[in-house]
C-alpha cells in the first residue's frame, strides 16, 4: 500500500504539473514536479504537507471544471464528457492525499519530536 500511495502521489503531482504548464504557470509546474521529493524527508509535516498541498490541487480542478462548465454551456456544447473526467481526475487527486495517511500509519515515517526546553 506505501509503494501505491507513492506512485499515485507522483502520478497525481505530474498531472498537475501538466496543468499548470498548458497555463504557463511556471512556478507551479516547478512546485508540483519537485513535490514529490518531499517525502524523502520521512517525517509526519512531510506527509501532511503533500497531502494539503493535493486538497488545494483538488479545489483547483474543481475550479477549472466549473469555469469550463460555465464556459461550455454558455456555447452551447457539450460538456457532460468534460465534467466525468476533470471528476475523476479531481477524485483521483483527493484519493492520493487518502493513500499518504498509509504511510503515516507506518514505520517508514519517522514521527515529529516535539521540543522541550529547560526554563
């Protein structure tokens, strides 16, 4: 199951990668190809950091299939096709964030220590 989360995890942050590079938003290809590398660092931050960033991911193909929703009807074309799959696609990004709780749950992350400082 770790291995599964993982490889989702790279495959659902390629994707949108993919859809911010047809946006030219070059900043954030950079973040969402690189992302994946943060979970080299093992840690619990780590894993919640890449599984918020993937909500806020899902948010944005929501938001982009009801601008092209809105976009589609106004044309008076079809748009049924678009929305199962931009759904789908936006499913399979929050199911990634799912996955990452896997390896929180396992001994492959090491747990935050927290900080105790003598007064």
């Amino acid at each position: 199951m770790k291995v599964l989360a993982v490889i989702f995890a790279i495959l659902a942050s390629l994707i949108l990668a993919a859809h911010f590079l047809h946006a030219w938003i070059l900043p954030l290809v950079a973040f969402f190809v690189l992302l994946p590398l943060v979970l080299l660092i093992r840690r619990n931050w780590a894993v919640r950091f890449v599984q918020i960033m993937f909500m806020l991911g899902a948010l944005e193909w929501l938001r982009t299939m009801l601008a092209l929703l809105s976009e589609r009807q106004a044309e008076r074309r079809e748009w049924i096709r678009m929305v199962i799959i931009l759904g789908g696609v936006e499913l399979f990004t929050v199911l990634c964030a799912v996955l990452l709780q896997s390896l929180l749950r396992s001994n492959v992350i090491v747990e935050d220590q927290p900080t105790h400082e003598n007064p």
